[in-house]
C-alpha cells in the first residue's frame, strides 16, 4: 500500500476556497505515481504531462454505468490509452450520484456495521422519526445481507475496515485533483473543511472514541467552542450544543454539472456515452435491449443495480439498495456556506449551487420501489433550532440508491472467474468521495500497475463472510 501523498486535511483551507484555487495558490500535491511510462519533472503540471505522455492503444472497454463511479473508471480507462464506451439506461449521473448529500467526506472511515448494532438498529427502529427505515417484504429478501451485515460488527472486524477505509480515504483528494484540473471541474468541488455538529456537550462525549479513532488515523478533528463555531458558520444557532471541525472535507457544488463535465470531456477525446438498458454482462461484453456492445473488457458500475448483473457471472456478493432522500430549499432560504453533519439525525446539509440540501435517510426497499416522501421528511423537521432557515418549504425531493455492502467497503477488482470484467460497485455511503480513486484503481488493475491501495481490502470475494 503506498503512503498518502499528503494528510487527508490537505492544510487548514478556508471555508470557501476551491480545489482550482488550492492548485493556483497552495501547495499542489503530485499524484501518488507518475502515469505509466511518464517520466514526469517536479512541478510539471499533471494534465500536461498526461496529454503529452503518448498513450499507446491498449483495447476497448464498455463501462456500464453512467454514475460518478462509471464515469470516473471511463476516464480514468480514456486516459490510459483505452478506447472506452459508457453505457446507460438513464442520463448521465441520474442514479444515485445525482442526490447524494454531495459531501467529500474523508472522516467517514467508520463501517456502519461496529460492536452494539444490533442494539443500536433496535433504537433506531423504534423512533418513528428516525433515519432508519426497513422495508419488511425487502429485509425478508435479503436475510443474508443483514446477517452478514451484523456479523461484520466485531471490535476485530470494525478496527480492520476503519484502517482499510482510511487508507483509501487518505488518497481521495489527490485521486479528484488530476481528474477536476482535467475536466476543467475546480469550481464544482470545494475543499471548504465542514462541521459535525452535535445538540448537547454528552452527544459529543458519547463520540469521543470514534474521534479520537479518527484522530489516530490521520484525520484531523478538532473541537471547537461555540463562539468560533459560529464565527466560522453564521447559520448554527445558540441552541448549537458541541462542534467538531475536519477541515479535510469538502463538497461538490453540483453533482448532476460534476457528471455531465466527466461525460463531455470523455466524449471530446472520442469515448462515447450510450443510451441503453443491460441485460447481461459477460467475458467479451454486454448484452442491451438493443443489442450487443463486444469489447476486450468490461467495468461493471451498475451502482445498486449491479448485483444482478454480476450475479449473470457468477458472482454473488451480497449487496442491497439503502435509499437516501433529500429535499432542497431554494437558495438563500439559509444563509449556510460549509457542509453540516447534524451527527444525531444522520442529516448531512450541504450549500449547493442551487440551494441548500438536506439529505439522510437509510430505507432498506428496492431501489426502484415507490418513495415514501411524507415518512422521510420526518427525520428533516425541526433542525431549524440548530441551523437557520431549514423550516424553509422545499422546492424539490429526490429518492435514490445507495449500494450498500456488509462491510462498507466497495467491491473492486477482477471478477472472480472472469477477469476481464472489471468490478466497481458497492460504494454505499462514500461514492462521491471514491469515485476518482475508484476511477484510478480500476486504470491500474486493466493496465497492470499496482493500484496503490490494499486490493485484498476491496477484493470482490475478500472473505467467505461476504459471499
Ligand atoms: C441520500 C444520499 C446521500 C449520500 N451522500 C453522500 C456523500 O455525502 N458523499 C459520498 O461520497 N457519497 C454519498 N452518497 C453515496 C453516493 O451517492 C453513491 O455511493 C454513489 O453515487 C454511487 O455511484 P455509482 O456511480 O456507483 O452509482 P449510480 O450513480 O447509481 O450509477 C449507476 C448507474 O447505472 C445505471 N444502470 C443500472 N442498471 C443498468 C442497466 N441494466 N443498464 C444500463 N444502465 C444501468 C443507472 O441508470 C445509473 O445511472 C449518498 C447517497 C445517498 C442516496
């Protein structure tokens, strides 16, 4: 596993400042390897050196799946040397990449699955106002998931993924650098820093040891008094009880423009992006409703659809759709700048190009199963006593898939007994956040470099707990 080319916290950034500005005025960190075959010069800027790094053609790839992740892995694959198509039933970045609460969230290192789930769901189960939400006929469906999901909640097991996923998350900053300095995307992604925000002194108490967890992990996490919180985000409220800030995080300002940027600038290098519906992934390609698209290689980002799929292969790894809802408020309708974790509610708060997100929910049902808006909005009623202006009418409501994996880490890498298919899927929480590492990991498994990551942590079948 290679060294994070620089701590997660990339620095204390202001609030505000954005990635095309960090590499204009702060210290612009190299990516963790030089492109293959790229002797590269300190300081030589990495987009130049990839145009003038000449590729040679290293075959065709379909990428099915026009998510963040797809998306990433197509241009990632494109500027490699691969002649690459995505294919799509839907718009580009219409899946989950679109609603998600958009955070850059590095501190998230955490599986959900940790000693005391079951009491903790139990909880969560009982507040009719709560985030977590089961679908009966569905959880019925999908027993082995939660079965495996629980067992996943040893201290042993929880420790290994918190490590295995800060690893990761220490690599996903310089993962999106060369990817926005590519697609011309630095204003979309800002590395502003956010805040967990906590109603009383004892819920911060009650966390301490995942922060110092954290902490000892390289994330930095730090305590603030209210006054400077405040100073720091002027729409928290007295009734604010504890801050943390990790100023490592950051946000996209606009998922569906972060997508479609990616699409074009695949397109512009001559990639294509259809418009069909899968019906079956194999060794030589993919099966469509329209009809077959051959290629030497496949990259399976179907997101919560995938499962299907790559059960076709053979594969079956337990994967479920866990919905999130969000509501937006029109603009202006609260005067927040950074992303906000109301860490309690699970509601993560993000000041988006066009207005303010609100965005939680885990609703195990199928992925395309009918929303229940009314019964989400509960979860978002009543943070108006910590930031202001939430109690704004929304001006839209969004359902979507999060894929989710018993250990809450993605599945990346060959498929087992089909190693021309490339899996990477199971994203979970953290798609947004992973996408570009996820992007660069699958160029370095189809080109044969070593990936820079523990690919044993990822591996489509790392333990018979997960098959
Ligand atoms: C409410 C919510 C909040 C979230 N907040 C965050 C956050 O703050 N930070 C973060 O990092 N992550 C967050 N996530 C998670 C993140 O959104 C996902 O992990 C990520 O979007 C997954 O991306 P993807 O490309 O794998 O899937 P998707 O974006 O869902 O893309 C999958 C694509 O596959 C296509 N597809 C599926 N089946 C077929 C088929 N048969 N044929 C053709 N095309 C097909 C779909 O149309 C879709 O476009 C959140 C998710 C939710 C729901």
């Amino acid at each position: 596993m290679s060294a994070p080319a620089r701590p997660p916290e990339g620095g204390a950034s202001s609030p505000g400042e954005d990635v095309a500005q960090r590499q204009e005025g702060g210290p612009v960190s190299a990516p963790a390897r030089p492109p293959e075959g790229g002797a590269s010069s300190p300081g030589e800027d990495v987009a130049q050196r990839q145009e003038a790094t000449p590729v040679r053609p290293r075959g065709s790839v379909v990428v099915l799946g026009a998510g963040l992740v797809g998306l990433a892995c197509a241009h990632a694959l494109q500027r490699d040397g691969f002649t690459v198509t995505v294919v799509d039933r839907g718009g580009v970045g219409e899946g989950a990449s679109f609603g998600n609460a958009a955070h850059i969230a590095i501190a998230s290192i955490i599986p959900q699955s940790t000693p005391g789930i079951i009491g903790q769901t139990i909880r969560l189960l009982k507040d009719p106002a709560g985030p977590l939400i089961v679908r009966p006929g569905y959880a019925a469906r999908h027993l082995p998931w939660f079965a495996r999901f629980v067992a996943q909640g040893t201290a042993e097991r929880a420790r290994a993924g918190t490590h295995a996923m800060a690893a990761m998350m220490a690599q996903a900053w310089d993962a999106w650098q060369p990817v926005l300095e590519d697609i011309g995307g630095g204003e979309l992604v800002r590395q502003s820093g956010a805040l967990h925000v906590f109603g009383s002194q004892a819920a911060l108490r009650a966390a301490q040891a995942a922060y110092d967890l954290r902490r000892s992990l390289g994330v930095t996490c730090t305590p603030v008094d209210l006054e400077q919180a405040r100073t720091m985000e002027p729409a928290l409220t007295e009734q604010v009880g504890a801050v943390v800030w990790i100023p490592g995080m950051g946000y996209v300002t606009d998922t569906l423009a972060l997508a479609r940027r990616l699409a074009e600038r695949i397109e512009s290098r001559g990639g294509r992006i259809l418009r069909a519906e899968a019906t079956g992934v194999d060794a030589r390609g993919v099966r469509t409703k329209e009809g077959r698209l051959d290629a030497d290689r496949v990259v399976l980002a179907a997101g919560a659809w995938s499962h299907r799929l790559a059960r076709g292969l053979g594969v079956d790894i337990p994967l479920v759709s866990e919905r999130g809802y969000h509501v937006m408020l029109a603009p202006g309708s609260s005067p927040l700048r950074m992303p906000v974790l109301m860490v309690e509610r699970k509601v993560a708060l993000t000041p988006m190009a066009a207005g303010i997100r609100m965005a939680s929910v885990a609703e195990f049902a199928a992925a395309d199963a009918r929303a229940d808006h009314a019964r989400a909005e509960r979860v978002f009623r009543g943070l108006e006593r910590f930031v202001q202006g939430l109690d704004a009418e929304p001006v839209s409501r969004w359902v979507g898939p999060r894929p989710s994996v018993p250990d809450s880490r993605p599945i990346l890498g060959q498929a087992p007994g089909a190693p021309h298919v490339l899996l990477a899927y199971g994203h979970g929480h953290l798609g947004v956040t992973l996408a570009a590492l996820t992007g660069r990991v699958i160029a370095d498994v189809a080109s044969g470099r070593d990936p820079g990551i523990d690919m044993r942590a990822v591996a489509p079948l790392r333990s018979a707990r997960l098959r």
